[in-house]
C-alpha cells in the first residue's frame, strides 16, 4: 500500500479529503483506489449517486473538478498519478459494512480464497448481512457464511443477465 505524505495511508488519507466534497454535492462516496498498472499510478475515486437512478458523466466531470483543487493543495502524493472519477459500476465490489447494509436483500456473489468446509469457492444468492467481518447469504441450498478477509472479492449481480 502506497503512503502519502508524513506516513499515512494514501488512500485513507485521499479519501479524508473529498469525502465532505463529494457528500456536499450529493453523492456517496464508494470508494478511492491508488492502483499502479504498468508504469502509471491511477487515483480512482468511485462516487454513486444518494438516490435512484443513473450517475452521468457530467456528476462524475463535475466531481472531478472538485475534488482536483482540495487534492492538488493537500499534495498528498509523491508520485505522479492519474486522477480518475467514476462509477463502480454493475457488479460493483463490496468492501465496507455501509456497502453490506445498502445492499442487504440484493443477490450478491463471492469468491473465497480458499475452499470452504464443502469444497466450495464460489457462493452465489441473496445479501442477509454482515456481523462484524462474517457474511451471510441465502444460497440455492440454504444459508452460508464466510468471513470478509476469506473472499478474494464479493460483488453486487445486479443485472442477471451479465452474471
């Protein structure tokens, strides 16, 4: 995990930043990734909207050149990066309990990283919660659980059809 300025976590850091910026606009903020692919470093802040319906690309244009001037004068970053802003997207990552609690009811799949007691790595059907770091979901075959740290990812299935 890359650290920001005086030690801290970049993203943790990033994310103390335009939190209140993009709350103030109306949006919830999904997540902030700081990802190297190939020679570049990416800063990716997710954003969805607070309500229903579609986030465009004006909101995530606009969220962008908000957030660009708090990040530049905090100058959290040694490196050079790219700034990116927008959607998770369908088959969005959950990762913190406010994505669970969201989400709670909708059919949900996961992938452990190893093997369950049943041999099982993939575990597919509808969100009953998280206690704590435990996940529990309704399978075809009942109810199942699995801790958060055991799964390589869990992901939202909100359109069947690209699942």
């Amino acid at each position: 995990m890359a650290k920001a300025k005086g030690g801290q976590n970049t993203v943790q850091q990033v994310e103390a930043l335009v939190r209140p910026v993009i709350e103030g606009m109306g949006l919830i903020l999904w997540d902030v990734r700081f990802e190297k692919e190939g020679p570049d470093w990416y800063l990716r802040v997710l954003i969805d909207p607070a309500g229903e319906g579609p986030l465009d690309m004006n909101t995530c244009e606009a969220a962008s050149r908000a957030i660009d001037p708090v990040i530049e004068e905090a100058d959290p970053i040694d490196q050079a990066y790219f700034l990116e802003v927008g959607s998770p997207g369908l088959g969005r990552r959950l990762t913190r309990p406010e994505h669970f609690a969201r989400y709670q009811g909708q059919k949900i799949a996961a992938r452990l990283i190893r093997p369950d007691e049943n041999g099982n790595r993939e575990i597919a059907g509808l969100l009953q919660g998280i206690d704590g770091q435990t996940v529990t979901v309704e399978t075809e075959n009942g109810p199942a659980a699995f801790e958060l740290a055991a799964a390589s990812f869990v992901k939202l299935c909100d359109d069947e059809d690209l699942f």
